[in-house]
C-alpha cells in the first residue's frame, strides 16, 4: 500500500513539475532565427523554460504579436529597423539585455550579371521598402561607388537622398520577402540574408558583394518593455549566447551568419 502510494506521489510531482515548467513563446523568421532557437531548446528545457518558437515570413506580424501581448519575445530583426518600426507603428518595444545574437550581411545579387563591373546604364535595382533595410541596401550602393548619398552617416537614406547617380539606376521598391523571387525581373537585387538563404542563395558564394563584418545591423532579440528583464527571457540569452550556438551558427551557416558575441 506504502508503495502503491509513495508511486502516486511521484507521479503527481512528476506532473506537477510538467505543469510548472514556464512557457516562452519567441516570434522567428524561418531561416536561420527559428533554426537557432529550435537549437536552444533542450538547453531551455533543462533550465525549466519551455520554448515555444512561432514563425513568421514577413517582418511587421513578429513585432505587432509582441506589441499585443500574444507572444513574449521576437527574433528576427535589428536595431535600425525596430526604431524605425517603434516610430512609425507607436509601438514601444525594445531590445532585452545582451540581446544582440548574430550579423546577417547584407548582399547583391543578379541572375544577369556576374560581376557587379557589368552593371549596365539604367539598371532597375531592386531594394527593400522598408526604411531601415531600404537605407542599408544604398549604403551599401553607394559603398561601392554606384552612388552617393546626401548624407553618409544617415542609416535610412531613401532613394530621394541619392545625389549622384553615374549610371542612372532605376530603383525598384519591393517588400522583403519578395526580393529573391524579383530576380528574373531586375537588374540586381538587394536581398536580407535570411530571404537569400531561404531562396537557396549562398551569400558567400552568390551575392556579387556583401556587407564587411562591421556592419552595424546585428541581429537583436526584442520584447516589450514590462518583459525585457524576465528571468526566462535572461535564460534564452544566455542559451543563445553559449559555445554551442556559436559553433551551430559557424559550421551550419558558413560564414552568411556571423556570431556577434
């Protein structure tokens, strides 16, 4: 009877312990965010977090279901694009403590071209329509020389801020997402790293150039900001930021991920 009851006991704080594990519940897009955190999630498990990973392709939902209290934490975006979004949408939310994870260099691509020296006169070139990632696409024009800008320490420059344009390229604003499959239509295109690998482009070996490891667009892990210093959210952080995670990103992304810790 002792014993039958000494099992049932264990059962029940076994379920208990179940019930109690806390529930993280993290917005992604696929490629690599979800991979990294799906990586995490035995080391969160032993830590007693139960991450629940949400993926999204389009980068205003990961941000507006933080905003509206559906989900806790996001990882997709930088810090350029969060304040633009912040000052546009009215929304608040911010980056958590050490919470920058990773660089995705930002690249050019073409099926017309192989060498960016064959960019002919009137090209239509093909950039990201939000400000923050439309503005390092001709930063990163006009590192190249294809064009200047107004002002070279503004990191949301505009097509309307480009006041040289030797080659007389036609800029063609697209949502993110769509940018690789715009590539039988343009000249070139500007493509976020994550949408390029998701496309089956290697950033390393396809794109005609790539931003340098300086780049100031280190992926960031966000929250609002009654959430940011949540003990669970500290322990993602921490996970993210261990020896494994780096290794992961190393050997799986082969240099189109840099580790920025």
């Amino acid at each position: 009877m002792l014993k039958h009851t000494l099992s049932a006991l264990a059962i029940a704080a076994l379920a208990f312990s179940a019930q109690a594990a806390d529930v993280l519940k993290v917005a992604a897009t696929a490629v690599p965010h979800a991979e990294i955190l799906n990586f995490v999630k035995p080391q969160l498990k032993a830590a007693g977090v139960e991450l629940q990973v949400k993926e999204f392709s389009d980068y205003v939902q990961p941000n507006m279901a933080v905003e509206d209290k559906q989900l806790d934490a996001n990882f997709f975006q930088h810090q350029p694009y969060l304040d633009s979004f912040n000052k546009d949408r009215k929304t608040s939310l911010v980056v958590v403590p050490n919470g920058k994870v990773h660089v995705e260099p930002f690249g050019a691509y073409s099926s017309k071209i192989k060498n960016i020296k064959d960019l002919k006169d009137g090209a239509t070139v093909a950039i990201p329509n939000d400000p923050s990632n439309g503005g390092r696409a001709l930063i990163l024009l006009a590192k190249q020389g294809l064009i200047e800008l107004k002002d070279p320490k503004s990191l949301t420059p505009t097509p309307l801020d480009v006041v040289k344009n030797p080659k007389k390229l036609k800029f063609r604003e697209l949502e993110a997402p769509l940018l690789p499959r715009a590539l039988a239509d343009v000249d070139l295109a500007l493509i976020n790293t994550n949408y390029a690998i998701e496309a089956k482009l290697n950033p390393t070996k396809d794109a005609l150039f790539i931003e340098g490891a300086d780049s100031p667009y280190t992926n960031i892990v966000a929250a609002r900001a009654d959430r940011a210093n949540d003990p669970d959210i500290a322990k993602l952080m921490k996970a993210l930021h261990s020896p494994e995670v780096k290794k992961f990103i190393l050997d799986k992304y082969k240099g189109s991920v840099v580790p920025a810790f």
